[in-house]
C-alpha cells in the first residue's frame, strides 16, 4: 500500500472514530433562552430538562373547606429536552372547564398533541381539568405555540421582576404549619418545601420513554405526593401513583384500606414506554394518618 492510499485509510478512521453515535453530536444542546423568551417566565433546568411552572395564582379553588394552594394541586408545567436534532415536551395544563375547548382547539390547531384529559381532584370548586400535552420538535417554537394556547386562560405568566430573588425550594421543617419531618420519616423518602407545600417525589426503578426518549423523573414520571396544612392539625394530600399494570390493584387496595379516596385513574402518555396508569388520590386527616397511608401505597408497588 502506498502512502497515499495509507493516509487516506488513516483519514477515513479518523472521520470514523470521530462521527457521533445515532441520536448523539448533531445533538445540539436545548435552547432555554427562545423557550424562557416564548413563555415569558424563566424555568429550571434539572437532569437535561427545562421545566417552567406556572401555578394558577389566578384561582381561588377549595375542596372539602381546604384553600388549596397553587403549587399544592393548581401547577401547571411544562418540561422539554433535547433528543438529537429536536426537543421532547411533556406538560400538564391546570384549566378551568370553561377554558378547556378554546386551549384544546388551539393547541390541535397546532400540532401539540393532547395526550390526556380528565380531572385529578373530586369536589372542588370551582371545576379543574388537567390536560395533558406531549411534542416532539423545536422547543422555541412549541413554547410559542403554548404560550398562544395559554394566553386565551387566566393563566399568570408575568415574568421575573429584574434584580428580584428567585425562590429556591427549602429543606422540610421550614415554612410549614404541619410536622413535615414526621412525614418524610414515615414515608421513608426526603421532600422539598416551596411555598408552604411538602413535595415528596419518588422515581420509578426502570427507564421511562416518550418518543423512544429518556424521561428523567421530573418529566411527570415520579410519583407525586403533596402535602399542605388543612387547619385544625390536620394535613391534606393529593398527588398521583405512577405505577405499572400489576400495581394498581395492590395500590388501590391499600389507599382504600387506609381512608384515602382514589380520585382518578388513567394514562398522561400516548407515546410513552412503559405502559404507565396514574393514579391521583385525596386526603384530609392528622398528618401521621394520612402518612401512613401513603406509605403503605408506596410499599405495595413494591410487592411482587
């Protein structure tokens, strides 16, 4: 072999060594600047995803004669991450039912796909629905296209006063009119504090997909328990079990078993692997009670 025909080899294995896996490198990374712009509201970026909340401040909504608070069960959120050349979204839209056809109709309009809607709570007032969207492309672009279906709610979408201080979530004990140590102790898992709400999130064991891409735990995909002062030294709670098929019986069971009501059950994914059931829940007891009974939800996905 002569030189040149050996250089060119050497080139050849170069290029070879250097190009980027499929689904990698001509992965550029996600671009929060035209998401924050598009949405008006800065996120956070936690595991390779840009999530920006955007609780309904604007609702007044009480159940059972508890004020909830925005970030206890009026969240709404939307999260992206990069996935080779585009972005993945998953979100989850707190609307009033008045609010629900004109977003439906305009995120359809679109291209967003709406991949869940249903109610998470029983009783409330005044009436939530939850919709649930899903995406796969620019993420400045679908922030637009959000945003558009948002601004025809009552949805506050004011962004950060400059110089002001964002809030950081707290360790538990701080902020909170309930004993959010004791929670956490029953429930064997650390929580977070924002705004006087306990957030207890617990990851499922295997890999999660949307789109055939990883969703991290903070996409939606752990299990979700909340936890604020209802008065008279009792708690409430809601959130949802995210659980697999042969869960939801055994979790069911044990809710019931405990005096905690199941106030929806159904999927939040369309393209999402493995199959995934939510599972939302109330509670409104002393706080020890109504930690043991979550608990015992938790242990019973953990059987079999």
């Amino acid at each position: 072999m002569n030189r040149t025909m050996i250089a060119i080899s050497m080139l050849g294995m170069v290029c070879w060594f250097a190009a980027p896996a499929e689904g990698e490198a001509a992965t550029g990374s996600l671009d929060t600047k035209a998401i924050e712009q598009a949405i008006g509201k800065p996120g956070e970026t936690k595991d390779d995803v840009y999530k920006v909340s955007l609780p309904r401040k604007d609702l007044s909504v009480t159940l059972d004669g508890v004020q909830l608070k925005p970030g206890f069960a009026l969240g709404t959120w939307i999260a992206f991450k990069q996935a080779g050349h585009d972005a993945v979204l998953d979100g989850d839209l707190v609307l009033t039912e008045h609010e629900v056809g004109a977003v439906f109709n305009q995120l359809r309009k679109v291209g967003i796909q709406v991949s869940a809607l249903h109610n998470h709570l029983i009783g409330e007032t005044p009436k939530l629905m939850f919709l649930h969207i899903e995406g796969k492309g620019d993420a400045g672009k679908m922030a637009t296209q959000i945003k558009e279906a948002l601004s025809l709610t009552g949805t506050p979408m004011e962004p950060q006063l400059a110089g002001a201080t964002p809030i950081v979530m707290s360790t538990a004990g701080e902020e909170v009119d309930f004993d959010a140590e004791a929670i956490q102790k029953e429930l064997g898992y650390k929580g977070k504090i924002k705004d006087g709400v306990l957030h207890v999130a617990v990851p499922r064991p295997e890999p999660i997909k949307l789109h055939g891409v990883l969703l991290p735990p903070n996409m939606g995909m752990a299990t979700a328990l909340n936890f604020q002062s209802a008065g008279g030294n009792k708690v409430a709670a809601t959130g949802d079990f995210v659980m697999v098929s042969e869960e939801v019986d055994r979790v069911t069971k044990a809710l019931a078993e405990h005096g905690i009501l199941v106030t929806a059950l159904h999927n939040h994914l369309v393209h999402g692997w493995p199959d995934l059931y939510f599972m939302h829940f109330w509670a409104d007891d002393r706080a020890e009670k109504v930690a043991k009974g979550l608990r015992a939800g938790l242990d019973a996905m953990k059987k079999g």
